[in-house]
C-alpha cells in the first residue's frame, strides 16, 4: 500500500487534501481514527466511496474502522452501488455491527422505493424488523395500504411493528386523513401490549394517545392515555415520576385539564413536576390566558428554586429545564425575567447556553436592548461570540443586514478568545453562515484567518478537523485559496 492515498501536491493547495494527508502522516491510535473519521465523512458528502472506504480500512481501532464502514456502505447504498454496499457490509466481522451496516442498508433501499432489494437486504439478517418495517412505510406512501399491513404483520418485535404503524398514521395526519390514521393507531396500541419492557410500553401508548389527539380524536386520547396511566402507577422504579408527568402532559393536550392535575398529584420528583406546570403554562398562552401562563411559569420556576440537591435526581436535567423556563419567559415577552432565570442556573455551561437563548429570542423580537443585556451576562467571550451567531440566526430569514451585522459581531469578538478550538470553530460557523447568505466578499479575509489559526494549532486531529469543514465551505463558495494561504498549507505539512 502506498504511504498516502493523497499526492503531496494535492495537499499543498486543497484544504481537504491537506487534512487527508495530515490524517494518514498520523502514526495510530486514537488520535489516527478520530482523524480519519473527520475526512471520511466529508468524502463521503462529496461522493467518493472508494477513497472513504481504503481510508477507513487504514484505521487501526475496530470500532471506528466498522463504524466508518457502514457509513461508507450506506452510501453506496444510496449512489446505487448496491453490489459495492453489500461487499462492504459483509466485509465487516463484528457481527452487531455487520448487522447495523445490513439494516442501514435496507433502509436505504426501502426508502428509495427499491422494495425488493431490501427484502433481498432483510433476508441476510438474523433481525430484519426494522427493514420490514422500513418497507411497509414505503410501501404506504405509494399508496398501497394493503401491502403495507401485510409487511407490518410478518415484523416480530411489536416496538418496531408500532413505530412503522405510527410512522405511516403521522403522515395521514399530515395529508389530513384523520380517520384512516386512528384505525392505524387502533392497531398500533394492540402492538403496544404486546411490548414486555415496562417503560418502552407505556411511553408507546404515550406516544399513540398524542398521535390520537393530532388526528382530532380527543376523546380517544384521553382514554389511551387513562391506560398509560393505570400502567404507570404500578411503575416501582426511577422512571414512574417521569412516566407519570408524561401522561399529564397528554392528558392536557387532550383537553383534560382535571386528568391532567389529578395525575400530577401523583408525581413527586419536583422537575418532572415543573416540567408539567410549564407544559401548563404554554396551554394557557395558547388560549390566550396571558397572565395564567405567566403565573404558571412563575410556579415552574419555584418549584424548581424549592428542589434541594438531595432530593434531585438529575442536576442536568433540572439546569436544562430552568433553561426551558428563561426561554419561555422570552418567548412571552418578559425578558428580564427571563434573564434573572437564566442567570441563577448554578451550572455555567448551562447558564451560558440559557442566555444565548434568551438573546436569540429577544433579537428575534426586536428587543436588541435586552438582547444585549442577555449577551453581556454571559461569562465567558466564546460563549458570547456563539450567542451573536445564534441571535444572527434568530433574524437571518426577518433582517439580513441585521443578521450580517450580528456575524460580524461575533467575528470581532473572536479576536478576544484565547482557546484555540472554540476560536476556529466559531470563525467555521460564521464562514458556513456567511457563503449560505452569499457573501462571498468577506470570505477570502476569513479563510486566511482560519489558516492563520490552524498553523499555530498543536492537536493534529484539531487541524485535520478543521481543514476538513474549511474544505466544506470554501468548495460551497466556490473559492479557491490565496498564493499565502496555499503557503501556509504547505508549512502545515512540514
């Protein structure tokens, strides 16, 4: 095997050639396949499975080779290339994830409308459930109804049998056919007691009373979620507490708010508490109930505020949710508030991404007094630089110029950010962002800034990483790089 699959000229003038080559100089291990795997995947965008493939075959951790394998199989799948998809598949040794790379496979074939080479696909594994029923949808959105149920009766495992009835009775909701999606959920809740996993099964009758609700069948839904309920109470883990809040929460977008409570009272972890009053509050500003929804919120918040550390289960999720609070104080136009929440999250990764999407929403609103405000309580100068192109997202579709303005904000102030990686990530995101708005003129300064970057970068999985998404927008623009910034490559594979 040659030492490069990459000519050395190639890699002196082409940022993703030059990653390939930086990735294939590295001598093995960990940092070797995470390499690897970052151009990998970019290959494979671009179409060129071979490459992928004799790359992925060079990385030495079985793991990462299989998994880029079935990325590279799946692929071939979906250029057609199906007698190359399959010798890849049956290349791979680990049988779990020779599996995955089959069922991959089959998915692909199905969704494309090529039923028989899925079955085809279906028949080499032990497990061919989730293909079937990769087939029956297909099947349904070509309009044969009959051939479908037939498809979803030969699946064994009745989870991945509701998911596809789900699946197809979301897309009749979707076309407006309600009726024709309650029988499919008819069917799909005589699957689900057949589910032996306790919490699988009621979070998949959960799952059929929203879909019963969406189709306009409320009274239904409320029934559906009365046997999620009965089965929940009997729940003697971890995972009542949430399933119960589930169920709440379907009872009130079923239109049952006295359901609702009384399965609330049942619930003792105070998140999934909160959870629930918030879920309240969004249905009281849905009817127009302003200062209920404001008052429910509030109530959120407290209960939250009153969950001491040993009675919490989950310090993450209780942050997230508080997140979920300021966020939803934005939305109902009381910003400030939204940003004392935000603000007393205990953990700062949290609080941080609290804020940002506090200003995001108050840009979006036109509030760019208290937008900035929210910018300003953010700690760190990364996580403010994200924040811009966040709010520059928010108001990228209402105010381009507004949104230029935001990236060029946020361009400014990554001069201010010391740490490398998140440095060059955020001038990767405002180039993306930028070429996607056609603003070409501004991309040659930030390209040569990115390399600029990168030459001091000591990680060589970080440069090979970030030459790799350089390579991404820069094709995109259709740009080719500077005389200095092909010299600066050059310097990178000395």
């Amino acid at each position: 095997m040659a030492e490069h699959f990459i000519p050395r000229a190639d890699a002196e003038t082409n940022p993703l050639a030059c990653a390939t080559y930086i990735a294939e100089s590295i001598e093995g291990g960990e940092a070797r396949g995470e390499a690897i795997a970052a151009v990998v995947q970019h290959y494979l965008e671009k179409g060129n499975v071979d490459l992928a493939a004799e790359l992925a075959n060079t990385v030495d951790d079985p793991f990462t080779r299989d998994q880029l394998l079935i990325a590279v199989a799946e692929k071939c799948a979906l250029l057609d290339d199906d007698e190359y998809a399959m010798q890849i598949a049956e290349a791979i040794e680990e049988p779990g994830f020779q599996a995955q790379a089959f069922e991959r496979v089959g998915l692909v074939k199905a969704e494309k409308g090529d039923c028989e080479k899925a079955r085809q696909v279906a028949g080499m594994m032990p497990h061919p459930d989730s293909v079937l029923a990769g087939i029956a949808m297909r099947q349904s959105t070509d309009g044969d109804s009959t051939s479908a149920l037939a498809t979803i009766d030969e699946i064994d495992f009745s989870s991945e049998a509701v998911s596809a009835l789900n699946t197809i009775a979301a897309s009749k909701i979707t076309a407006g056919e309600g009726e024709a999606a309650a029988e499919l959920l008819e069917q799909s809740l005589k699957r689900a007691g057949e589910i032996e996993h306790d919490e699988e099964r009621i979070r998949s009758i959960c799952g059929i009373g929203n879909l019963f609700q969406e189709a306009g069948q409320n009274r239904r839904a409320v029934e559906t979620f009365e046997m999620a309920r009965v089965e929940a109470e009997h729940v003697d883990n971890v995972h009542r507490d949430a399933l119960l809040a589930q169920v709440a929460l379907g009872f009130l977008g079923a239109g049952s708010i006295e359901l609702a409570d009384r399965t609330l009272d049942a619930v003792r972890d105070k998140t999934q508490i909160a959870a629930v009053v918030l879920g309240f509050a969004r249905d009281h500003w849905r009817r127009e109930e302003k200062d209920e929804a404001v008052e429910a919120l509030e109530e959120s918040f407290a209960i939250l505020r009153s969950q001491h550390e040993f009675e919490t289960r989950d310090s993450k999720s209780k942050f997230g949710l508080m997140g979920s609070v300021a966020a939803q104080f934005a939305g109902f136009e009381k910003t400030e508030r939204a940003i004392e929440v935000a603000e007393s999250i205990e953990d700062e990764g949290q609080r941080s991404a609290a804020l940002a999407t506090v200003a995001a929403i108050a840009a979006a609103q036109g509030d760019e007094f208290r937008g900035r405000q929210a910018l300003d309580s953010i700690p760190e100068v990364s996580d403010r630089m994200f924040a811009l192109i966040g709010m520059s997202d928010a108001v990228s579709i209402t105010d381009a110029v507004l949104a230029s303005d935001f990236l060029n904000r946020a361009e400014r102030r990554s001069n201010e950010v010391a740490q490398l990686g998140p440095k060059v990530d955020g001038l990767i995101e405002i180039g993306k962002r930028r070429v996607r708005a056609g603003e070409i003129d501004g991309i040659r300064s930030l390209i040569s800034r990115i390399i600029e970057v990168v030459a001091t970068m000591r990680s060589e999985r970080g440069i090979v990483r970030t030459l790799a998404q350089l390579a991404t927008f820069t094709e995109n623009a259709e740009l080719t790089l500077s005389e200095a910034d092909r010299g600066k490559l050059q310097s990178l594979l000395e």
